[in-house]
C-alpha cells in the first residue's frame, strides 16, 4: 500500500471491513430467500437519507443514517404488512415497495436539490456511492459494525446454522424464531446503511447477494461458506475502491458489481462443488466408466441411490 | 424405563382440549378434544386438508391457536419443550442446505448442549450412534443434498432420537420412502413405545395403519374417533372421516 495518501488507505480498509460484513449478513439472507429482499431495503433507505438532510437543512452523517435506518424498516414492515393482508405475494410486493420507496427518494432528492445551498449537498452520491469521500470516521464505522457482524456470526454461528436450515425445529428447541428474525433484520439494515453511502442505494444488494452466491460454489460446509464469502466480499470491496479512486468523481458502486461479477463467474466456472468445469468433468468420467464396465457389479447398499 | 404397570393410572403424557385453529377463513380444527398415554403409538388419520399437520402444529405453538387448551406431561408446551420430540415433514426444509448428515443430527442435541455453545466430542459420539440405529453410520460425513428421500427421512429420525424427548410426534414420516425405510423408522418407533414413550404419528396409508399402530385417531377437522385400532379403525368410522365415498375398506394385503 506504498504510495497511497492516508485518505485512499481508509477509503480501502472501509471496504474492506463493509464488503467483509456484507459477504457474513449476505450468507444468512442468501439462506432466507432474502436476495431481493436486501435489494428492497436498500432502495427504501433513500428517503430517509434526503429526509434526514431536509430536516436538518445541513449534511450530518448520523442523522441521515439514521433516517435511512427509519425509512429502510418502514420498507421492510410494508412488505410484510402487504404480503399478509392482501393476495399480493412476496416478490410482487418487495417490487411495488423497492420502486415506489426509491421513486420518492428521487423525487424528494429533487426538491432538495431546488433549495438554496442543496445543489452542493452530495445527496446524489448516494444513489451510486461515493467511497472516495469517506473520511476516518466513516473507516471506523465500518470497522465497528463489521466487528459487530463477525461477533455476531462467531459466537451464535450454531444458532444461525439451526435457525436458517430448520427454524420450525428450531423453535421447538426453545430459539425464538421473532428473535433470530429480528437479530438477523437488525444486522442486514445496519450493513445496507452504512454501506450505501459508499456503495450507493441501487447497487448495495449486490454487495449482499455476489458473495454469497460465488462462495456456495466452493464449499458443502456452512462455516465455510460464511468465511469466503466474507473475504469474497472484502475482496470485492477492495478492488472496486481502489478502482473508483484512481479517477476522481468515479462512482464506487458500479466497480465493486463489476469486482463481484469477476468473482462470481471464477466460481461458476471453477467452483469445487458445483461449478460448470467440475460437472462437466464428472459427467464425462462417467461416460467414460460406462463405457469400459457396461453392467454395475458392486450391489448397492439399501437405501443407497444411484450414483 | 420400564413400561407403566402399577395400579395407579399414569398421567397422560398430551392433553388436548377444545383446540381450534384456522387458515385465513377457513377453519381448519374445530373443538379438537383427546388425550394420549404414555407407552402408545398412535396413528393420526384423515381425508387431506382434515387439518392432521395443522393439528401437530397448533399444538406446538408453530401455527396460532383460536382456542383450547394442550398440555404435555400436565404443562404447558413452552414450560415441556424438551420433552417433546418434533419431526416436520421432509420438504419442509431445504436440503441443498451446506452440511452433512451427522450436522443435522447433532442439531437435535443443541437444547441439551446449551446456547452459545459449541458441541464436543461426546455429542458427536451420541449422533453417530442414533444414524448407526437408523442404519446411517456410513452415511454421517454425506452432503445432504446427496441423500435419498429415505436416508433424509432417517437422518430426521435420527436428529429426533438423539433428543431423547418422552413425547414424540411425527409429520408423515412413512410419505415417499422405500419399504426397507418404513419399516427401520417403524422398528425404531416401536422400541420408543416400548421404552414408555408416547409417539403420534400423520400417516396416509390406510393399508398399514394396522400393522404398525395399536392407537388411532381418526380426524376430519375434529376427532371423529380415537382409541385403540381394533375399537377405532372400523368400516363405519372411515367412512365418517372420509366422508360417504370410502364406503368399504379394501382387504389389506399381506
């Protein structure tokens, strides 16, 4: 890291820590069918950024962060309140929720930047992220809530393995699906809030979602997966900042899809597990083995299938 | 443990009383009322949608209950839980889930291991040895998702025998497996009920019903008969739950 200012040092330790707590949080919603799900609370986060800025009528991190928090929630207790009240299902309902939220974003995003003084307000950086324009406060931040996610993961990972592969078995045991729920809810706004500032509204869930995905490729053990998909997603992380700030005014967001994207198609291409190489190389020893031995001699044992 | 045979007569070990629950409008269980003794395996059997898996899942507090009262061993289900011993139906989960066999049967023991605590070597030795009783030992280090229908429904078996619970109830766990599968989870259950423990099991196959279970409890949104299979499991009653179609029982093959 020779040769870079203190500021491209934070900018890359920051992405590191958020593209690392979005690769363990990205494995738990990954397993809770939650990939648009991440997506719609990222959108819904948009609001309550502007929100925050309009209230205030200067920019102050935590407020509009907060405001983000209050409005990604707001999106979240919609969709389910929609799902469970109405015929509309899920998917439908994380859609109608996803565009009207960001909808009024823009929307509310425009007005502010109408006012005196808001054309300057760096509001826009928050739809595509701006991660050049962190500062050593945003690096602690990160670091904090990454630490907070490993904790999370490293001290109830048997909870989370429970709660996410069986959770009406769970339940059974005495572990609160409404806690694990809300725990889980919790650590998946925190990670989109703090990393749609870098990362920007329309792109975070891909942060969440690439990592998991390219890691299932290599392992069959869940501790596994959470770990390279924690570094899958600090690795991305890097790559893309440090990419977005050798030009100044590069957006973030789009480098670090773009870093993931890499990662995704080496495993699912290379992958040990399921990836296209792999099953392309057992489909042909099995051709092969079929031709040399036509009928099976070894009897199976009961109850085992066909290989 | 020794069955119950003194003269004093045993508590039950499940008390249901007056159990509704519903789907949106519809009403799935309506004054649900019966009580289960120790030592017994029961079949519960019905026409689909007679609310059989509802019923195990109101009374574990998985599905909401309009009204009624259930008790295990004379308390409440939250006061019971490791008594009571829950396996789901098969597809309830998804078995694409990353871990093997032996992971899945240790789950059963994390009640006992505590929370925020790590297994050690003595439940991983209690794990092998319920997928050993299941006939699974090779099986333990598996992926999953490379079991058949019938090694997974052994695996959940397993996962539930380690629990070691007095009350076990069990969502169709005969559904699509071989015959060499049945009749290893019927063994097993029959060596719980010999054990003193109590066994509820949702079961399809009205054929069997017979051979493997000596109580029925036949239900069609409320208990249209319950008791012992020879008492229960008469021409007249099926025809009650199932309504006038099943006018006959077929002659069961042997």
């Amino acid at each position: 890291m020779i040769g870079l200012s203190h500021n491209a040092l934070w900018v890359l330790v920051s992405m590191l820590m958020l593209g690392t707590a979005a690769g363990l949080v990205g494995c738990f919603a990954y397993w809770k069918r939650h990939s648009l799900m991440s997506d719609a609370l990222a959108h819904a986060a948009l609001p309550g950024v502007v929100a925050g800025y309009a209230l205030l009528g200067f920019k102050s991190l935590p407020v509009m962060l907060l405001g983000a928090a209050a409005s990604a929630l707001v999106g979240a207790l919609a969709v389910s309140w929609i799902r469970s009240s109405s015929r509309v299902k899920e998917d439908a309902a994380m859609g109608i929720i996803l565009s009207v939220f960001f909808g009024l974003g823009i929307m509310l995003l425009a007005i502010v930047n109408r006012l005196p003084g808001g054309g300057q307000s760096g509001l826009d950086s928050f739809i595509f992220g701006q991660a050049a324009a962190m500062v050593r406060q945003d690096m602690r931040l990160m670091t904090a809530a990454a630490a907070i996610v490993l904790l999370v993961v490293l001290v109830s990972f048997k909870e989370w393995k429970l709660h996410l592969f069986d959770p009406a078995f769970a339940r059974g045991l005495g572990l609160s699906g409404r806690l694990m729920d809300a725990a889980y809810l919790t650590l998946l706004v925190v990670v989109i809030v703090i990393g749609i500032q870098a990362v920007g509204v329309i792109l975070m869930a891909a942060l969440l979602i690439i990592p998991a995905v390219s890691a299932r490729y290599w392992t069959n053990a869940f501790g596994t997966m959470l770990a390279l998909s924690a570094l899958f997603g600090g690795g991305a992380g890097v790559a893309g900042a440090y990419v977005s700030t050798l030009e100044s005014g590069w957006p973030t967001g789009p480098f670090i899809v773009i870093a993931a994207a890499g990662i995704f198609l080496v495993s699912f291409l290379f992958g040990l597990r399921k990836g296209l190489l792999l099953k392309a190389m057992q489909r042909r020893e099995q051709m092969r083995r079929l031709r040399t031995r036509a009928i099976r001699s070894d009897k199976l044992t009961e109850g085992e299938a066909l290989p | 443990m020794e069955p119950v045979a003194n003269m004093k007569k045993p508590e039950p070990a499940l008390q249901v009383h007056g159990l509704h629950a519903a789907y949106r409008r519809n009403k799935v269980l309506e004054d649900v009322t019966f009580e289960a003794m120790p030592g017994t395996l029961t079949a519960i059997v019905g026409p689909n949608g007679a609310g059989k898996s509802t019923l195990l899942k109101t009374m574990l507090d998985l599905h909401p209950r309009l009204g009624g009262e259930v008790r295990f061993f004379g308390t409440a289900y939250r006061n019971a839980k490791l008594k009571v011993g829950y396996v789901p139906q098969r597809g309830s989960v998804d078995w694409d889930f990353p871990t093997d066999a032996l992971d899945v049967v240790l789950m059963g023991l994390y009640g006992r291991i505590g929370w925020f605590r790590r297994p050690g070597r003595r439940h991983r030795e209690q794990a092998l040895e319920a997928l050993a009783k299941m006939g699974m030992a090779d099986f333990a280090k598996r992926q999953i998702s490379e079991l058949s229908g019938g090694q997974q429904q052994r695996v959940f078996l397993a996962r539930a025998l380690v629990q070691d619970a007095d009350l076990y109830l069990l969502d169709e766990p005969l559904a699509g497996v071989d015959a060499a599968t049945e009749r290893a989870i019927m063994e097993t259950l029959k060596t719980l009920r010999a054990a003193g423990k109590t066994v509820m099991v949702v079961h399809h196959d009205l054929q069997t019903v017979e051979d493997w279970f000596d109580h029925v409890l036949l239900l069609n949104r409320t208990v249209i008969a319950h008791g012992p299979t020879a008492e229960v499991f008469t021409p007249d009653n099926l025809a009650r739950a199932y309504g006038g179609w099943l006018r006959r029982k077929e002659p069961v093959p042997r």
